[in-house]
C-alpha cells in the first residue's frame, strides 16, 4: 500500500475559482473590473499557491499555513495590476530635467485644454475650412515654426531620427553625403549617423579626424557625385582640448561654390539663447538659419519642451521635394502630436511666457534661491508627515543635476536635494520601498543617503512624498 502524499491535504485546502468569485471583497471588485481579469488573476493565484506547495520541502509541510484571507489579497491586487495601465505616472526626483526613461520633456499644463479638444472631437486635421476641400495636416505648424526660425519652409515627422532619414534619403540617396569624423555620433540606443545614413540609401563619406576637420577636408572630398555636405552638432558628448572644427559660415561658402546644399543635426531643438539664464551657449535653431544651412532638422521634444518630434526646416525647395518622397506617409505625425507641438511652440512668441510655462525651460533655469526653498518646503512637508523622525535624518545638501536626453552633456545643474538616511532600514530599502510605492518616486542613491533633487519634483508632489516615506517608516 502506498504512502498517502503528505501534500495531499494541503492541495485539498486550495479554493477553486468559483469559491473565489464568491468571495465578498470579490464580489465587490467585479462592480469595478471586467470579469476576464479577475478570474485570470484568481487562476493565477491559485496557480502560485500550488506550485509554492509543491516546492515545500518535507520539514517545511507541518509549518504551512494556507492563509485564505491573504489569498483573497493577492487576488485582488493581482487583478488592479494586470487592469491598470503599464504606462504610470512617477515622481521624478533624480534631477536629471530631460529624463529618457521618466519620458523626456513634460507638457505645459497651460496647453491641456486645447489639447483634449483636438483628442475627443473632430478637428480639421486635413482639411482647409476656408476653401471647404482637402488640406495638409503639415500646415497647421508651418506658419508656426517659420515665424519662429526664419525657415522658408517646414516639415515635421515623428523623431529626429527620421527627420535625418528622410532628409539623406530625399537629398543624398544614390549619391555622397561628406561628414566630418567628429561628428558621426550615436543618438541612443545604438542608432548611429552612419547607420541611418545606410538607411537612406546615401554613401558615406568621412572627412577629417576624430579631433580636427578643416575647411580643405570637406574641399578635398567633393565629387561629381557628391549630394550634401552634413552638420552634426555633437549636442550629446564634446570634444574638448586639442580639436577643430569647420563653422557653418564656411560650410555655406563651400557649398555655394559647388552647387551642394548644406544640411544640420542639430540634434536637440533650442529656440532660446539659453547663455541668458546662466547656461552653456547652445546653438539656437534661428542661428542656422541666419547662417545660411539650407536643411536643419532638431527634436521636438529634449530642450524644446514639446512632444516627440523630428522637425525639419529650410529652404522650400528641398523640404517640398521631402513632401514628395514615400517616406514621408509612413514617418508622418498624429493630430495630438500636431496640437501639442503648435501649443508649445505658440508659447515661444513671448520668451518669458515660455520660461515661466514651459516645464522643461522652467526647471533648468531655476535659481539657486528658488531651488533652496523648493528644498525647505520638501523638508518641511516630509517632517509634517513622519511622525517617526527620530528613526530618520532628514537634511538638506547641495547637489548637482544634469540637463539630460543627450543634451548639454558637460553642464553640471547646481542644485539642492533632501536627503534621507536611517540606522534602521538601509537606503536600498528606502529606494526600492518609494520606487514600488503608489507613486512610484524616482531618486538617487550615493553614499548611503537617499537623494531627492527638488529641480525635477513639482511642489504638488511634495505631499505624495511625504505620505510614501511615512509608510516606509512604519507610519499608517
């Protein structure tokens, strides 16, 4: 006769999924959720339970407990888990303003009214209400963009990645595009110049070395076959030191005495002179322009604080022969891209209107006055809120934030952060507990202190904050 399993009565315990629905907090749930999701999530849980008993060692089988109250629990938030979007709202304390991974540059909160019009009605995307036929969804930003740039003419298309791609593979394919060595960057996640320059169909040609690209470079290589001369702007690493490099002014002269139109990466979108606001100088779109590039193309979002975008700018007649080219269909924007970008760019015509409104602009020109009371008010708030500060210290500490997106790599933001520590939980235990938490806050960790840099953190979020670091500490 065999053994009976000792298992056996603990499989037996297991509720099967009708029990389950019948459960009240179950019952409850489904007046919420579709019931495709909660039976997945009751099955599921079942399923892990199972498979927990089976792993059980046979010294660990007396010592089981099936808690049916937990069960129910981990039905329950299962069910929320697998309902709820994956693409959450987060506190971003990293002070990092353009954040690729927390969603680069925020929208201005003063746009957001005519942009749920232009997503929950119809609008006259692609048609011309004065002439009562079709339109172009291009000309809703292209007075925009032109009174802002100088631009003869405008186009944009849904990163600058493929605003590169289409501009190579309108003007250079089948023909030689001449790039300076220093200047075939990486934009992030392994997509290089040379890459979409393939892509496009137009054969590189590489001029200079790594550090110094003279005037006589570019000269040397121009063929019969020769269709651009190319820009880069290197907005995401620098070359400092020994190193040169060939201006616009004299990219316009060489282009003119061969008859080949000059292109620019610009690579990050800056329609202000940020060496205003104390900043590193960045080349501003408009200064391209007045120097003579004849297609420039930048992003949207990054330093110009809209939604993604590749925006491309310059003479009219190559971007209308860009209009033409196939690419174009499958690289065009959406009209919530459209209404974001005219928004924004809008907000351009008053530059301190811009400043103050626009998220991205605001926050990397705070000063250190600003930044300091931003800091006082988050320590205020959190000591508010943790009843237990004799568990925590809770200071105040100058820090530095970056630019981010590539963007400004050697500007260093001076900034000030609320700190955390404790002897009694371990900072990797704090930064896992808020990243997990409800509002899933976002900061730094550097010498055993958790680092809440106030640039990037709005004072609406201080409150969450606190709330969150309360609970980590044993507070309800």
């Amino acid at each position: 006769m065999s053994k009976e399993n000792p298992k056996r009565k603990l499989f037996a315990m297991l509720p099967s999924v009708d029990e389950v629905l019948n459960d009240k907090k179950i019952m409850e749930l489904s007046e919420k959720l579709p019931r495709s999701i909660i039976v997945e999530a009751i099955r599921n849980t079942i399923e892990c339970t199972r498979n927990l008993i089976v792993d059980l060692k046979d010294n660990q089988i007396d010592s089981f407990k099936l808690d049916y109250n937990s069960l129910i629990d981990n039905c329950v938030d299962l069910a929320h888990n697998n309902y709820n979007l994956s693409l959450k709202k987060v506190i971003n304390a990293t002070g990092i303003v353009v954040h690729t991974n927390l969603g680069r540059s925020l929208i201005s909160e003063s746009i957001k009214g005519e942009l749920w019009q232009a997503a929950s009605r119809y609008s006259n995307l692609e048609y011309d209400i004065e002439e009562g036929k079709r339109g172009s969804r291009y000309s809703h930003l292209k007075d925009m963009i032109k009174r802002l740039t100088g631009a003869e003419d405008v186009l944009v298309v849904n990163n600058n990645a493929a605003a590169v791609l289409l501009v190579l593979s309108t003007l250079a394919k089948g023909g030689q595009a001449i790039v300076s060595r220093g200047e075939l960057v990486e934009v992030g996640g392994a997509f290089r110049i040379p890459s979409i320059m393939q892509l496009s169909g137009a054969e590189l040609v590489e001029v200079g070395a790594t550090n110094k690209t003279h005037y006589n470079d570019y000269e040397d290589a121009i063929t019969d076959n020769t269709k651009v001369l190319m820009k880069v702007h290197t907005s995401n690493y620098r070359i400092m030191g020994f190193s040169e490099a060939v201006s616009l002014e004299e990219m316009r002269i060489l282009g003119d005495k061969y008859d080949i139109p000059v292109i620019e990466d610009l690579g990050s979108g800056v329609f202000v002179n940020l060496s205003k606001y104390g900043m590193t100088y960045e080349p501003t779109i408009y200064d391209s322009i007045n120097k003579g590039v004849d297609v420039v193309s930048f992003s949207g979002d990054k330093m110009l604080g809209g939604p993604q975008a590749g925006i491309i700018v310059g003479k009219k007649k190559y971007i209308e022969k860009m209009k033409k080219n196939q690419l174009t269909r499958a690289l065009r924007v959406d009209k919530m891209t459209i209404a974001t970008l005219e928004a924004t760019l809008r907000l351009y015509l008053n530059e301190d209107e811009a400043m103050e409104k626009i998220p991205t602009l605001k926050m990397l020109t705070y000063t250190k006055e600003e930044l300091f009371k931003k800091a006082k008010g988050l320590q205020r708030e959190i000591n508010n809120y943790t009843e237990v500060a004799d568990n925590i210290n809770i200071e105040i500490e100058e820090c530095k934030g970056q630019v981010g997106g590539g963007s400004m790599p050697t500007e260093e933001l001076d900034s000030y952060a609320v700190t955390i520590s404790s002897n009694n939980i371990s900072v990797s235990q704090i930064e896992k507990a808020l990243r997990l938490s409800d509002k899933h806050i976002i900061a730094r960790v550097y010498e055993d202190k958790y680092i809440l840099d106030v640039r990037t953190i709005f004072e609406e979020e201080f409150r969450d904050i606190a709330i969150e670091l309360k609970k980590t500490f044993g507070g309800k």
